[in-house]
C-alpha cells in the first residue's frame, strides 16, 4: 500500500503519544487506531477516533450514571435483548470516524448510505494522484447469465488479458491528459474543477467518514452480504474485524440476529410450520413464486 | 441539586480513573466530563463523552493523515473561513454525548431538533421521581401583550404567589396519585405506561442525547437566542460555556459568524447601502412591513 | 368524535371540490382525503396530501420516463422483489401528510420516529382545549408481572372506578387552574409558554406530520405491533387501513416480508435445520437464552 | 435534447390525461409537470411528482384543517414571516420529486445533500449510454488565479481546441472500450458492475431525485450561488424558475430572505454601526483579516 514517508510518519506520530482521558476507551480499538488496513491494490481503512464501547450501550439504554452494570455477562445479556428486539438508539451512543481510500465506483455506492457525515478530498481543490483500481486476475468476472446484477465466471486467457490491459491503458491515458490538460507549461491551464471529469471511475479518492454503530450496523449488513459487489464488500469485511475488536459483545449480538438471522415471510412461517408437523411442501403449494421458492429452499437445506 | 449518594459516587468513580488513549483529547472538556452542570432547580447538563477538538476539524477538512496543521494559528484560521462559508461537513467530525435532566415540556421543544441521538428513561418501565419544575419568582412572567409567543412583565403580589401555590399543588397532588394508583398494597395496580400520563409537563425526565458539532451549533443559535424559552435557553447557555472549553476556536468562530451575526434581507441590503450613502431612510420607503422594519431598526440602532 | 361545526365545513369544503392535475392519483386514497378517522375518545387520523401510488414505486426503481410498467401484475411482483430484498428507495418515493389529534404521551413516543416532518400546534401561542385521553374501561390494565413495559389482567371493580376517577378529576382539576392561571379578569395572566405546563400528558395536541412510505413502513412494523403499547396501536392501525386503499401492492408485500414475517436468529435456524431433519430440540442444547427460545417455541407453535 | 421518440411519448401521454383529484393543486406547477427542460448540453430536469402549495405552508403552520387562509395577502405576510425568523418545519410540508439527468461530476456533488430520497439508474444493472459532458466553449475555462477553488480567465485558441478534443477523444475511447469489454460476442463479456469503472466521471447518469421545500432551498441558496461551479449551478438556475412558478409566495420570501440577504458578522455589525454613525473605518481598525474585509467591501459597495 502506497502510503508516503510522509504519511506513515505522521501516522507513527499519532500512534506514538498516548495521552489520558476520563472517557470510555476500548482498548481492542486502541490497537487499530491511526494504523492504515489495506483494501484493493491502492485503497485502505483507518480509525481516526471512536466514541463509546459495549458498555456505554448499556449505560445509555439504562440512562445511568455510571458505566454499564458491574458484570460483562449481564451487559452482554442486555445487549443481546436489544438487538433482537430492535432496539436501535443505544447502539447509535457509539460512533466511530474512519479515513477510507477507495475508488469512485465504490464511493458512489458508498455514499448512498446516508446517515453518515463525509468530507471528501476535493478535485475542484487539489489534484488527485495517479492511482487506479485494477482488478486481480482471480477477481476479474463475466456477466452472470442467472442474475443482471452479478457476476459469473472468472474471465479467462487472453479475454481476462485484454480487458486489465484495456483498463491500465486507459487509466494511463486518462491521466496522462488530465496533467497534461490541467498544465501551466506555455499554457493557461484547464480548470481543475473542469480537468477533474476526464478520469475514470477507477481513480482512487479519499474521504473521512463517520457514523453511529447502529448505522454501521445497517451498512455492514447490506455490503458484508455475499451479494454486494467484491469491491465494496472487501472494505465491509475489512471493518467487521475492526467492530469485533472494538465492541465485542455488540458485534457478536450482530452476528447472531443480523449477519447469520433469516428473514422468513409470512408464507415461508406457514410453509415451515408444515414441514416441522411433517408434512411435504413444494413450491406448487407453497404461495410462493419460483425465484423466492428458490431464495427459501437455500436457506433451509431443501432440494430445488 | 438533588444528585443521590449513589449517583454521585458513580460520577466521583469516573472521574477518578484516567486511561490511556491515542485519540484527540480535548484538556478544556476533560475538566467537564461527568460532572452534572445544574440547570433550573432540578435539572442539569453532563458531558459522558466526546469525539474531536478544533484540530479535527481542520484534520477533516484537509481529509489529512495527521491532526491539523501545525500553527494554532492557521486553524484557527481555516475554522473562521469554514465557518463563514458555510462549509458544515468538517464541524460534523466532532461529536458529543450528554445526559440531560430536564421537564418534559423543554425535552417537547428539545425533541424537535432531529438530526441527533436520544436514549430517553423509560416511563413504561420505571417510575419517575418526584421531582417537578416550580419556576423561581423572577422568572415567573405574565403574558406578553405585544408578542403571542412570548413573556411580559414579571408578575407581582399575589398572583405570583397564587400562581406558585397551585403550581406546586397541582404537582404533588398528581404524584401522589399516581403513586397511589401504581400501588399493588391491596389493589393490583395500574400499569406504568398508562400511569404517567397524568403527570404535568412540569416533571422531570432524562436522557441521553448526542450529536454532532455543526447540529449542536444549529440548536445553540435558536435556542441560546433571547427569543427562546427561557427554560431552554438555560441548558443552551450552559452548554456554550462547555462548548467554548471544548473547541474554543471553533466557538470563537461560531459568536463571530452566528451568535453575534446580523441576517439582512435584500431589502435591508438595499435600505443600508442608500443610508451609507448620506440617505435618510424611514420605513415607508424601505420596502420593509412595519413589524420588519422594527426589527431592522433595532438591530441598526435607528428611531423607530 | 369533537370536531367542531366549523372543522366539519373545512373538511366537507376541501372534499366538495375535486380538481384536475397531472400528478399520479390513487383512487383509493381519494376516497379517504381530509375525513377525519376517529382514534380513542378525542383524537383522529387525517390525510390531508399524499404522492405517488404503486406505479410510482415502480417508475423510481425503473427510473423510467413514464409511469410504472404496463401491467399490473408485473409492478407487484417487482413490488414483493424489492421489499423482499431490502430495497427501501423505492418506497421512499411516495409520501404522505397527516393532521394528527393524539394525547401528548403517545405524541412522545411517535416523535422518537426521526426520519419525518412535523408542526405541532403550539402552546407558546395558542391555548389547548380542555380534553383529554380517559382509557376505555376495556383498556385500563394492571401492570404486568411478567413484562416490566407492559400491561397484565385488566382492572377491576373500585379499583377500575377509583382510578378513572382519580383521571378524570385531576385533568379537569389541572385544566381549571390553567385556565384560571392564563386569565386576565382582575390579574396580569401568566404567560401561555408557563402555564401550559400545569396540564398532564393525557391532554390532547395535534400535528402534521409528513413522512415517505419505507419510513412509513418502519413506523408501522414497530407500532402496530401486539408489545406496542396499546394508545399508539390504534393510531397505527387507522393507518394500516388507510396505506392498504392508497397502495395495495406495495402493503401486501409489507404483510407478506414485515409484518406477517418472522427474524431467526443465526441459532434459530440452526435449530430449525436440525428439526427439519427430524432432532427433537430442547432449550438446553439449542443455544439459546430460556427468554429467547421462549419467543422462539411461540413462532413455531412448539411446547415451552 | 436526445430524448428518444419513445421517451417523448411516455412524456405527451403522462401530459395527456389530466385526472381528478381532492389534493391541493399548483396551477404554475401543472404547467411544468413531466416536461423534460434541457440543462447542459445532454442533461435535463423534469418535475414527476409534487405535494402542496403556498396555502398548504401557512395550513401546516397554523395545523388547520382547511386551506390556508382565506387572502392570498395574509398568506404571503405569513410566510415571509416564517422565512424570516427560521422557521423551517412548514417549508418541509411541501415535496417534489424529480427525475434528473446529469453527468457523474455533478451527481458527486449533488449527493452531498444528503436529507432526500434518491433512486439512480444502475450501472450494475443495465448499460450506460453514450452520452458525454463537452464544455460549451464559453464555459471552458482556466484555473483561478486568486481562488484554489475556482475558475479564471476563458481558455483561448489551439489550448482550448486541444481541450475539446482530447474531452471528446477520451471519452468515446472509453465508451469504445467500455462496449468491447461488455460484448459477448466471441467472448464471455465483462461482469457490468465492472466495466463501467472505465468511463469518465463526464459520463451522463439519471435519477429520481425527492426532497422538501426547505430542504430544496437550503440546496439552491448553495448551488445557485456565483461561487457554485457552473455546472451544478445551471440545474439550481433551472430548479429556480420551476419553485417561482410552484409557490410563488415562498419563492419570493426566499429570494428576500436568503438568496439577495447578506450575513453579516459581529465585526461587520460594528463596523456597519461605525459607518452609519459617519466614522470611517479601514480594514485596519475593522477587526477583520484582509480577505475578510475584501468580501465585506464588496457587499457594500466600498473601496478595497
């Protein structure tokens, strides 16, 4: 990861200078802090700062005074309640900020996820370095036939060839006009605001974001999904790790009624209801249609 | 203010255990953290946590790796120009996390402002205290007769003493019946959640309450302005005495540009650049309603 | 229901004169426009302005120059896709605006609901009508011995008549002095934005409150609900009735994927794979609280 | 404007059958409705949907149940009142929904504003068009000098050509390549998720675009400001003239209160007073920096 002498010395820095607080610290993510975790050929994430751990959740759901009850083992109990019951407030008490390094496809994605603050790194202001995203070979997918919004294959020889050489060709290409366009060499120099729209969907941006657990939680949930696209999902795993370290028993409770939960409809209760009184369901008489027959019958280990 | 032993010792057992942390931290908000701030007679204001100092919003603003710049100076700088151009996203990277004693009708009004968090205590679950807001005499004003919705003179003699008594009595006679119907000593005792309401907008309630700096700014502009409820106005004007500890250039920038700003309409624009050119000005030819231009004046310090 | 004469003419005016418009319409939602739906003893639902209708739901996630698809049948099974998989833009494209009368505790609990618009009658500047909420005698329960935030058998006997009565009188008791407070006769009269403060949370206000139909959704899922309590549950389902005759896909698909549905916890599916496949599970190998798996033997009709 | 005949037709038919409704009706609005109004030179606006007018404002201020009130006149006072002092809760009972076309520059900047409801067309999902951002030769400027943020002299002779052509080359060479990667002719053809990352960010887009009335003034107080960069601020420009026909009243309060007003800082309010009083004040002795004072002096009209 191409981080600057610069960079990895004022991160060093940060790291180097502990200094003491009357506040919640969660010492898993004290260890994060500051240090940048790759993602993509070019991208990372990195903690900036964090509010809150597993038991300023407890201490805002019960509005006390102190800090959580006395025992780990009812707060973790408390919290689990919480997550199954929908009780979404007092995971929003913690927030965390990271500084995320990711390509603009990924951020246009990223972005539609509202509940969040954001300052991007400005193109009309500064200009925007030489780094592009190019997929690895053993990521680099054909349309899928099943699913418009998915991919199949692996692309293969010289295809998979031609479409990394076409993609770095490109971005080169790009970028070379983009200098040369925003040049002051015997020349007035395009507007960056203005040269900034000839690079690809590639380039690499930066951004410091920042969001409250709960929403986290929600994010994590859709981009985590083995559905969402490569892209985005790594940068969604990268951080479950972090979530797990910071608050351990909340990120648990998220795996177990989030992440590994099923969503069964009102037909998929009335079907299961069946089978467990032993009775044989298909999909003629299931009141479900073929594709969430489909959806069910993965979910719960049946034969198409 | 009636903070029990217990809870005070909670407070006291917070504040006595530093910890090591490579976060942000803020010297002029460690001073308050924890400690309950009193507010009208039962009612306080207590920072639990916070996110960020004035170098993080600079540190933001750059989408930079360290933490601001190195000058104090050029922050500061950055900050007053961020502020005046309205550029909200980098003051959004603070955040701050209160609990907040206060009556129920100042959390109704409280309440409206909606971009941030609330864990509310429960009346379905437990029982509220006796605890009632009786205002002080001089705050005790009769109705205005110019503004309908505001205060007039203070009252006297004994309408303000006859205001008091059936104020308090009215408190106490409603606790006790609702204590009385909660009762389970020979009765089954009615449940919570329909008990509370008949309590007055005069009880006490609390929650925990976050959000961002640029949204605090927003609640502190409407109001810590003289305009607002005076019961309101005394928590937001505690809380500019911990925001200026907090993030002293940010809030010096915030008196500068909002606090102690002056919005002119166009009209006003027009009216002041003919007045600055030796015009003498009067309401009929300036464009302005009679009740606009009273405010204009005032502002000005112009005759009516 | 109490609207005066005077609502009454409004209401018949704005629903005498129907006028041409371009915009989608729903006729099922015509019907209901501007009629007040009585909820409890004082209060009302209203719609007073929606946009959009099923089609519209289609047209957004299509992004499409013309309105929905052509048949029917092909925008509700577009419509069951969405909700089932968590696609909520769509549905935040239509919206709706209701005139609200509700007692000022459920107001407490519906305004937790963030994501809408909302302008309360305001008590600062106008004075409140003497009526409040008295529960039903069918509705006046004893606290739960199970359930800390619920209600158990109901009332009985004295008891039942000693605390509507208890109700009845301090309302009435409260809303005489606020009266007499607020008086000019003979006194200067305390300030509207003071006195409001003596009246008890069973009082009546009224809003608007304007929201999108995933937000909606989300609202109804939680309030709806048999653990709601039972004062915001009437409200919610007025509304149900209502959403069912504006978008009649769209709320079939919120009966069949929210409602209706059924979350499984990461152990709970585990448990229902090992039943499916014949185990007999029981509390103590399934991995679960005796809390949880109590709710879980409830949804599958198993014995505790 | 490139709409399709096809596309052209979903428009006549949507403003071919006028429906009938008991909503609120904005006659300038209906004008408007469907209609695609070009923006740049491939972009465009098109108002699908609305809910309310300026009676609907002062109803929902006033939380009536009929129609505003009965003069125009006392409505218009109302609303500018309410725009004056901050009263932004009856501007958001107001909504409008719009489908925009614009290119992915753009759609980076608009999506900052992030309080409203959005559905864009799916690269994932289906192919982009060939569709491309070109300046207008007026429009194709330098880099400021004075301001790292914005644009300077217009660009001249060959350097523009140049511009232009290497703008127009570049993107067909993408879009060129972007199709070959896509085809699966004589081979599997690229996932589409990922063969969009090749186009540049002048590429056109679309979406469905909702928001309030105060949210969409906030929006064009920014975006319609000089300092806005040209290409987002044509969208406001166009948005502006749709919102004067819509709700007159507003509008106008808006222009008055927002778009012509000025802010004028603490120091500004002293010097202003200074001013008046016949003193003659410098940057100096202003209490303002120089860049300051220079955007002081051109508000009101004084010498540097």
């Amino acid at each position: 990861m191409p981080l600057s002498a610069e960079e990895q010395s004022a991160i060093a820095e940060a790291r180097a200078t502990p200094r003491e607080t009357l506040r919640a610290v969660a010492p898993g993510m004290e260890r994060h802090l500051h240090s940048a975790i790759p993602v993509l050929d070019h991208g990372f994430v990195r903690v900036v700062d964090y509010m809150g751990d597993d038991a300023a959740i407890v201490q805002a759901a019960r509005v006390s005074y102190g800090a959580g009850t006395r025992r780990a083992r009812d707060d973790s109990g408390l919290i689990r309640y919480l997550m199954r019951h929908w009780h979404s407030t007092p995971f929003e008490m913690c927030e965390i900020k990271l500084h995320v390094k990711l390509p603009v496809f990924v951020a246009r994605q990223w972005i539609r996820h509202r509940t969040a603050n954001v300052n991007e790194y400005s193109a009309r202001y500064s200009i925007l370095d030489r780094e592009f995203y190019i997929p690895a070979p053993e990521h680099l997918a054909a349309q899928s036939t099943v699913n418009n919004q998915g991919r199949g294959a692996l692309l293969e020889g010289e295809e998979a060839e031609r479409v990394l050489r076409v993609l770095r060709e490109d971005s080169m290409r790009a970028y070379d006009d983009y200098e040369a366009m925003l040049s002051t060499e015997g020349q007035q120099g395009l507007a960056r605001e203005l040269a900034r729209m000839n690079l690809p969907m590639n380039v690499y941006t930066q951004w410091y974001w920042k969001t409250d657990l709960h929403n986290l939680f929600h994010f994590l949930r859709l981009r985590a999904d083995p559905h969402a696209q490569h892209e985005i999902r790594v940068y969604a795993l990268a951080l479950c790790e972090i979530i797990r370290d910071w608050v351990p028993a909340a990120y648990s409770a998220f795996e177990e009624y989030r992440l590994g939960s099923a969503q069964v409809s009102a037909s998929g209760v009335a079907c299961l209801r069946r089978m467990l009184a032993g009775e044989v369901v298909t999909q003629a008489d299931s009141g479900m249609s073929p594709g969430e027959w489909r959806e069910f019958a993965a979910v719960w280990g049946l034969e198409g």
